[in-house]
C-alpha cells in the first residue's frame, strides 16, 4: 500500500515538474511553444516581394511633376538646375539600370565622458554605366543602416557625365572629353583622353568610378594621400563631375530659352 501511495506522489511531482518547465520555456519564448523556437527574426520577412513596398507619395513639387509624367527625362531636370530632394526620382528614371557597389567601410570613433563611441562610415558608388554616376557618404552605428543611407545619399548626388573622343569622331564617344581635375583634401586627380581600346588606367578606385560612369578609355593621374579612399574618391567624383562645366567650342551655339518646367506646369 505504502509502495502505491509513494510512486502515485512520485508521479503527481513529475507531472507538476513537467507542467511547470513548459510554462516558464513558453514565458520565456514569447508566448511560443519550445518546439518552434525563435529562429532567425522569429520570421518577420518571411513571404515578403515587391508588394509590401510602400508607394511612393511625393513631398516635392518635382516629384510630383515627375510621378505624374509631366518631366519624361533626367535631362530635363539638370538643364534648368532643379535640386532632386527625393532618391525616388532617379529610381524612377534609372532604377532598373543602377548598379551601386560599396567602396569602403570603415570605423570611426569618438571621445565622450562615457567613454568612446564607436560608428561605421559607409563610402558608396552608384551608376548606369552609361553617362550617370554618384557618390554617397553615411555614417551610423550599424553598417546595414550606413550602407542604406550612403545609397540614398549617393542617389541623390547622382551627375551626368559627358563623353568625347580621343581623335577623330568615329563611333560612340567613349573617353573624357577634354583634361579634368578634382580635387579633395590633399588628393588631385586628372583625367586624360585616351585612345579606343586603351582602357581605364588608373588605380582601382577612379577605375571603379569610371567604369560606373559609362567612360570606357581614359589616362589617370593622382597626387597627393591616395590611400586615404573617401578623399580619393571624392576626388575623382569632381573630376568627373567636371566634365559637364567645360564650355566647349561645339556647346557655343545659340540655344532657344524654353520655359522651367515649374513655370510650365501647374502641380
């Protein structure tokens, strides 16, 4: 009689033991059973597409030009100067066709009372390879929050790049113009026309961005701390962006004045 009554208490013990850990490993789980698990983000962005994106509602008087088709080129925003405060825009003209890739991420540090802050510094390029390039600089405490805003950033400084030939005029343009110069920091870089068929010579960096810009022969020259790789890069973007701010003898012809399209249109 005594053996039943203590393996009926042993059980009794055991099924509270087991009732008690299933609760608290669901307490501690969310509210989950254990058999599930957390796993990877609980998965939040499980089953997600192109139909959960947000659409884009303009706050700019462009934007809205533009999403309502009344501007059908990015040319005809950089003819009359208009600044792009939406990233929007260039994916609505150039989406399909971006390329962007990450140049460099680095740390950076700062002195505080509570000691040092530590944040990452994302350098990202951006370009169709055919005549459109930006740069993008962002700094964040997490290296997936500063490469997004460094794409964001490099979207919105996104320049024309004009082409020219080396010689005779055969063919597409597929250099640089005329010599250009940028320069950041202690950094200069020059760029050179070069024959067809020479290629980008230059170091990775400027021949990352050359590539991006659509320019497929120039010579390259750089003084200055190149190791520094923002600066460098700067640099070669104002090189770049140059090439548009040379008035050659072919640009000198008169030119109707058209209207801007915010006189034009009514939004």
């Amino acid at each position: 009689m005594n053996d039943l009554v203590n393996i009926s208490l042993r059980t009794a013990f055991s099924a509270i033991f087991n009732l008690t850990v299933s609760s608290c490993s669901r307490f501690y789980n969310g509210g989950r059973s254990s058999s599930r698990g957390r796993g990877r983000g609980r998965g939040r962005g499980r089953g997600r597409g192109k139909e959960d994106q947000k659409e884009w509602v303009p706050v700019t008087k462009l934007g809205r030009l533009v999403r309502e088709g009344k501007i059908d080129k990015l040319e005809s925003i950089y003819l009359f100067s208009l600044p792009i405060k939406e990233f929007e825009i260039i994916d609505f003209f150039l989406g399909a066709s971006l390329n962007d890739e990450v140049l460099k991420i680095m740390p950076v540090q700062k002195q505080t009372r509570a000691g040092q802050r530590t944040r990452f510094k994302a350098f990202v390029a951006i370009g169709d390879n055919n005549g459109h390039i930006g740069l993008g600089v962002k700094c964040s405490k997490e290296v997936a929050t500063a490469i997004r805003g460094a794409i964001i950033l490099a979207k919105l400084s996104v320049l024309p790049v004009r082409r020219g030939y080396w010689g005779n005029k055969i063919g597409k343009p597929h250099t640089v113009p005329c010599k250009v110069t940028g320069k950041c920091g202690s950094v200069t870089v020059r760029l050179i026309p070069a024959p067809r068929g020479t290629g980008i010579v230059s170091a990775p960096v400027p021949k990352k961005l050359l590539q991006m810009a659509g320019v497929e022969d120039c010579y390259t020259s750089a003084r200055g701390s190149t190791g520094t790789l923002g600066n460098f890069a700067k640099a070669t973007y104002a090189a770049i962006a140059k090439t548009y701010a040379y008035l050659t003898p072919d640009l000198w012809r008169d030119i109707p004045l058209t209207k801007s399209p915010y006189s034009e249109f009514k939004v």
